[in-house]
C-alpha cells in the first residue's frame, strides 16, 4: 500500500464568500497593515480562532477607521452584521432581552472584519447554554510601568495554586500588558458559583500576599501590584480571545503559550497580525496540542 504523503505546505485557507471594501485602508497605520490584511489574517487562522470565537456570545471592538480613530465596543445588533453573524436572544439585568451577536465559521469572522472590527471578545460560556461557563479566567493586569517578569511569576503562581486544588489552567498572552490564566470547565455550574469561587480565590492570593496581588479594581489600590481579575468571570462579562487581533500598536494578538515557553517570553505582545504562518504551525504544534481543554468541575473552596 502507497503511503500517503506528509502534508508539506500550508493548511488550506477555508473559503470565503464574504467581500471585504476598501481593503487597501490602513487600519494599523503605524504597522501598515490594511483592512485586507486583517481580512486575510482571520480568514487564514479561522480554523484555530474558531474553535474558541465560534458558538458563543461575543463582544465586538470595532474601529472602522482604523484603531488611531474612533473605535466602539458592540455587544448586540438588530440584523446589519447580515446572514453570517447570527443572533442569540439574551435577558439583560433589567428584564429585556436584547440580540447578542455571535458567528460559526470563517465568512462570519470577516463579515465582522468587513464591517470595521479589529478584536473579537467572547463570553465565557456558549450559546448552547449561555448560564453555564466553560471557561473561568484570571486576567493579570499589571500597574502601570510593573515589569512584564512579575506578570508572569503571577501567572506561574495562580497555576500552581490552581493545580494544589486539581483544576488545570493554560496562560495566554493578551496580545497587550497581561497574561491570562484560563481555567477550561465543563459547563454545569451557573454564573454565580464560578463567579464566587474566583472571587474568593483572587481575594485569598491578594491577602496572602498583599504586596504582589490585590482584588480590588481600584488603580489606587494597585500601586506597584498586579490586579488579579477575577471579574471576566461575571455574566456579561467578556475577554478577548485567542488569536485575536489588538487594536494597539504593532497589530499584536493574543497568543496561547504553553507553561514552559512563556518562562522566556519577554512581554504579551509577543505575536502580530504578521505572524500568521507561525501562529498556525505553532498552534498545529504537539506543544499546544489540547491547550485550553481539560474536563473538569470546581471544587469546593
Ligand atoms: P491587557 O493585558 O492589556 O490588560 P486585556 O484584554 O486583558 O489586555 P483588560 O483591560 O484587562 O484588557 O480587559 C478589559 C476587558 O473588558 C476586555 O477583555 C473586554 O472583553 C472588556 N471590555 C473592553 N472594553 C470594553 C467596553 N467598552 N465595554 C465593556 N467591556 C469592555
Ligand atoms: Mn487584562
Ligand atoms: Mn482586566
């Protein structure tokens, strides 16, 4: 029997039948990276984004005159995104119920991208059950001007600490100051219990060591410290996902890494936009192969 050759070139780029306009406008004006570009860089890592970004609520950063302009937050949309981008019905605090965006395959990522959208924030449970997270998250943001080494002596910390009570836990860089602690779970408590439990974690490591952490949101408080937030864990509440453009300087992304590699990582911004090929082969790699997944429930606390 003839063996069947190894794969050599690229993955395939999965087919798109969105058009993007106006793909020569400079989104990333000081990276010269155009609307065309960003369309291209999410249609071609559509198979590693989507595993996360498909299938649950999300929250868009749109700056359709590229990220030095205005650029606006959208949460829910009456129908302009067209067929791509679909809708999930979502009660609101106050009763109301209100369109929630969210999208299943590639052309409803550059459908987004089409209409002016550089950062795709997600939910941190699915639109199977929105009031079940599968995700609980420690987003560390440093005080202003804290070394990036502390961020990530943070980062190792929590892991540890998580491990000591059997939860599994994978670092992302932000793509901008931090480095996020994602905890996979399977979706069975509701919003309020995991809510509680990362509070009352984040608040033991701030007490336990007050000089490094606190809890609290406030920037005074932080002076010198690394703000652990717990509040991506709230109903509502969103992060930024993996492989997602930042609409910051440099056209970074936010980047899985695996324990071992980010002890010589040297800031969150490590990857870019231009980085694709080796965002894909690294996100194709043993290495990261089963990031972000672990089948596992909170204990008690
Ligand atoms: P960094 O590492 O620089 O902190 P980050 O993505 O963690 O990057 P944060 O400012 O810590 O950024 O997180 C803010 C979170 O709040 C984002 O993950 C996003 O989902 C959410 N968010 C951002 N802008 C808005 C907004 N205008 N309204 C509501 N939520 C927002
Ligand atoms: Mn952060
Ligand atoms: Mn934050």
């Amino acid at each position: 029997v003839a063996e069947k050759p190894v794969p050599v070139d690229d993955p395939p780029v999965p087919e798109v039948h969105v058009k993007v306009s106006n793909r020569d406008r400079l989104i990333f004006p000081d990276s010269d990276v155009t609307k065309g570009d960003l369309a291209d860089y999410y249609a071609r890592m559509a198979p590693v984004v989507l595993p996360w970004a498909a299938n649950r609520p999300i929250s868009l950063v749109r700056c359709p005159q590229g990220r030095a302009k205005r650029c606006f937050f959208q949460k829910h949309d009456a129908g302009t995104f067209g067929e791509h981008v679909k809708h999930v019905p979502i009660r609101e605090k106050d009763g109301s119920v209100e369109p929630y965006l969210y999208i299943e395959d590639a052309d409803g990522l550059v459908m987004c991208v089409q209409m002016g959208t550089i950062e795709f924030h997600g939910w941190g449970s699915t639109v199977a059950d929105v009031e079940k997270p599968d995700r609980m998250i420690f987003d560390l943001d440093p005080d202003e001007g804290l070394g990036f080494d502390l961020v990530k002596k943070a980062a190792e910390d929590i892991k540890n600490h998580l491990a000591e009570i059997g939860l599994v836990s994978f670092p992302m860089l932000s793509g901008g100051k931090g480095v996020h602690v994602v905890v996979p779970l399977k979706p069975e408590a509701e919003w309020p219990a995991v809510k509680d439990f990362s509070e009352r974690f984040a608040r033991a490591l701030g007490e336990a060591e007050p000089d490094r952490y606190v809890a609290n949101m406030s920037k005074a408080k932080r002076k010198g410290r690394i703000f652990i937030d717990y509040l991506r864990n709230q109903r509502g509440a969103t992060a930024v996902l993996p492989y997602v453009a930042r609409a910051r300087a440099g056209a970074p992304v936010a980047a899985p890494v695996t324990w071992t590699e980010l002890r010589d990582i040297d800031s969150a911004h490590r990857w870019g936009v231009r980085d694709s090929a080796e965002l894909l082969e690294r996100a194709n790699s043993r290495a990261l192969a089963g990031w972000g997944v672990a089948d596992q429930v909170l204990p008690d606390l």
